[in-house]
C-alpha cells in the first residue's frame, strides 16, 4: 500500500475531533484551556516487538506506551500525531487499526501524522494532553524521606505477552495528582530497579528499594526468581510516585482502586540506589533494569 | 553510547525554556495562551538521507522538516521532543547536536524525546507551536477561482544536497497567515506535482498547474528538463499558498521579502490536475511528484 492510499484509508477510519483540527492538515491545531503536555514514544521492531508479532498487537503497545506517560502526568489525552515507517512485509494499515482502536479506548483522536518507507518498522507516537485537575505531575517535586509507592504488580511482562498490551493507568495518574501528598510520579517501563533511580536523580535523592515488598505479577513463573522479575523484567507500565510519608496511611486509607497502592521504597538523602541485604543490611542494588 | 550516557549528554547541552517544562520528565508542559499545534515529521535512513550521510545534516534536516510545517501554519516554535531510533554504526549524539542546533537556530527548545537501538536509523521530530499571529493557516479554506502561489524556486534538492539543508519558510508563513486574502497554505516536500493537487483535493477543488511560470532553482542543471525538476524533484520546503485572485496584485506589491511570491496555477472546480500542452490546451498533469 503506497502512503497516499494508507493516509486515504486511514482518513476514512478517523473523526475529526470536536475543537481540534486534526487529519489532513500539515500541523493539528488546538485551543487550550489550561496547562498542556506533549510526549512522544517510539517502538521498534526488533527492540520492543518481534517481527511475527502481530501488527495490530504492535500499533496498540505503540499508543499505550505513549499515552502511558500522559497518564504518569495525571494529564487526559487530547489528541495524538504518529510517524509510522513502515517496510512493504509489514500491514501499515493494520498497525495503524490497532493504534487508533487503542487511542479511541482511551478517547484520544488521532489527529494526523508521517508515514514512509523503511527496512525496519518504527512506530513513534507522539500525544498531546491537558491536566486532568489542577496540575499535572511530575518526575520531579520529591525529596529525601519521601515514600515510594506503585500502582500495581510488576514482572513477567515480556515473557507472557502482557507487554503488547500495556494499561495507561489514567484514573489512577489523575487521582495522585489530585492529592497533595503525591510529590512525584513516572510510568515504570524500563523496570523498577531502572527506573525508581531515575526518579531519586531528578531529585537529587537517592533511593532504596524493599525488593521483598514490591508486588509480584501472576505472570511470573513461580519456579523464577520472582523478586528479580518484578525489580528487573520492565514494560509493566504501572506507575511509580514519591508520596509524603507522614501521609502514607492515609493514601492508602483514600486509594479507591481495586489493587492497592504498595510501598516498594524510599527516597534518601545520598545519591545512589540500595536494597536491604539477606541479613538486613543495605547493599548496594545489585540488579539494574532492561535497557532499549 | 547506552541511552542513559546519550540523554546525559544532550541534558547537557539543552536548557529548558522559559515557561515549558521540558527535558527529564516524561511529558513536557505548557500553559498556552492562545491557539496551538503540533505537526510531526520523521526522516528514515535509506528514505530521506544516505547511510553514510554526516549524521549533524541528518539531525538538521529532520529539526527542519518538521519545523517546516509550523512555518507554513504561521505558527511560531514552542518547541520540539524527538523520537531517536538509532543503530550503533551512526553517531547518535552527532544526529542530536545537529537537531538541536537547527532546533535553536529557530528558537525552539528540545523539551524531551525518547531513544532506542534499531537496525535503521530514524528520526521523528514533533514540533509543538503556538499562533504567531491572530490564526493558524492551513491546508484548507481555499477555493475554485485561488491562485496558487510559491514563496521560492523549486527543483534540483536532491541532486544539490540541498534537500539536507532545508529553511524553514517562519517569516513568509507568518506575513501569509496575517493577510486575509491568503486563504490556505503547505510546504511542499515532496514537489509540486504532488502537493498542488493534494492541496486542491483538501479544498474539494482541482488544480491547474502553469509549469511555463514555475520559479526553478539554481540547482537544476542547466542541461536538465528543468520544468520537470522544478515540479517533481521535491524536498524544496518553500510554501505554497492559495489566495484570493482578485487581491493578487496587491499581496504581489504588499510581498516584503527579497524573493518574490511566484503564481504557479489555480484551483478549479472539477477535481484533477491538468497542465498547459505545447499547444495551448489543457492536459493531465503528465508528472507526480515524489513519494518517500
């Protein structure tokens, strides 16, 4: 399919959205009432998906992935523009199928984008989004003592699949940043034992992590090392946030999903990233998490 | 250079702007005060340059593509976040400083992006802009009786190297979108035998393109058919406008700039594209322009 038809195809699929000009123009336009947020995730075949997987699994783990950060921001999606570079082996049109179903599921409109030819399949996504409350959330805010919490069960994400299906954890992004105890959040892609040290470096923190407390996936074989599947495997797009700690108890008291909110760690005050030893003293973090 | 290792070192060469939230968290923010957009363009290895492109050109012209788009909706850059796909054999951070130059040298910040390994390397630009003026322009609300216009000589990118510098048109967008008798606008990239009908097609119209009165660069040899290279060669990211024929004149002596608004066809009602034939007569469109 040449990239006039897929566009021509693509067009017939999506509905301009109401205040947003979208398809067909060269820029998407928008007035906004508030703060605004933009962020953009690529996947690539090879990288985040193999090249039998199935192309609309692939357009669907591209959008997710993307609105997933908005989500992280306490932000609602507006609307989003993708580059898709798309080798002829490859259904584009499928790709983009599965990608706007998942927008949709999400009620963000595809608003337009760049396609081309390629030998490898990338699918960048960029969304645009507004903050769902007052103010949009940050990786940034944290400081020394502050609890580190997650939004649900981490690991075995590659191994079963579920990473073609990531869950944008909207609801739960807007309602943390409607609290004023929450002082920090980011979506966990890369891991915990990755990603929960990037979080205490924006924070010129560092932070230790309580591998025996952090929530085990069921995707996790049983027979695994299951604390390092949950630390390490990444791509499991829950989100991760800095909470007061005097107010812990009473996040957990007002947390109103059904799976809850767990203490995996803590901010402190000297950079670098520990966890608690077999005989209960602090060594350094012995694991690091899956890196594109 | 791992992800990690490159994001440090672009964190250090970057400084957020004023008033946006940018790089080091996962969505970027911005209070706008009036309309906004977003357009995003990707540049493939193979495609849009050549594997042994100097990879600061490649970066350059990516941060320019996409910037062309803001250009021809009289948008002013907000700024820019960059999807980076990678392959060890290109020098990622010289992709990088090369966009973030051509990125300043327009005085948009780099606000965040996201980078992967690939097999190929891709680079995804989304450029975030606001109205420099009182509206946006875009491809459509031009009609049957438009003239077409173009802002600058066309042809002989490819061949010159200069498809790898292009100049984003932020001046000539601005004054367009600030005249009421400018009716629709869009860069054109891939020449104007394609872009001229797409442009019609936008506006339920069809095009009649005057090849005879096309501007043609310098960098087509003189040799060559240079009416063919002006209308097909592509990657000129000059603008073409549709304004109203009745005040042709008047945008003619209003024009400020050194080279002048050139007219290159019209819009008609039946849709198609057609030319004038060595005999007077109209005939189909005999090129199509080129397609990435």
């Amino acid at each position: 399919m040449r990239e006039n038809e897929l566009i021509a195809a693509l067009r017939a699929r999506v509905h301009d959205a109401a205040g947003v000009r979208g398809i067909g123009s060269d820029c998407c336009a928008w007035t906004p009432g508030g703060r605004t947020c933009l962020s953009v995730d690529a996947v690539v075949e090879g990288v985040h998906f193999a090249a039998d997987a199935d192309p609309r699994l692939v357009g669907r783990k591209a959008a997710a992935a993307a609105l997933s950060d908005l989500a992280a921001a306490g932000a609602r999606p507006v609307g989003a523009v993708v580059a898709l570079s798309c080798p002829p082996r490859w259904d584009g049109l499928a790709v983009m199928e599965g990608l706007i179903a998942e927008l949709e599921r999400h009620r963000c409109p595809l608003l337009g984008g760049d396609t081309t030819g390629a030998t490898q399949l990338t699918v960048s996504v960029t969304v645009w989004g507004e903050a769902a409350g007052a103010r949009l959330l940050d990786r940034r805010g944290a400081g020394t003592g502050d609890l580190l919490v997650v939004t649900g069960p981490l690991g075995g994400s590659l191994a079963s699949g579920r990473h073609l299906r990531p869950e944008p954890r909207f609801a739960e992004g807007a309602w943390l940043a409607a609290s004023p105890y929450v002082h920090a959040c980011m979506d966990l892609s890369d891991g915990l034992a990755a990603d929960a040290p990037k979080l205490a470096h924006e924070n010129a923190c560092g932070c230790i992590l309580l591998p025996a407390d952090v929530p085990v996936h069921d995707d996790v074989p049983v027979m695994s090392d299951s604390m390092r599947a949950a630390c390490c495997d990444g791509e499991d797009y829950e989100l991760l946030a800095a909470v007061s700690a005097a107010h812990w108890p009473q996040l957990q008291l007002a947390w109103p999903f059904p799976r809850p909110l767990e203490r995996v760690g803590w901010l402190v005050g000297q950079p670098g990233a520990w966890c608690e030893g077999p005989d209960g003293r602090l060594v350094p973090l012995p694991w690091s998490g899956y890196e594109h």
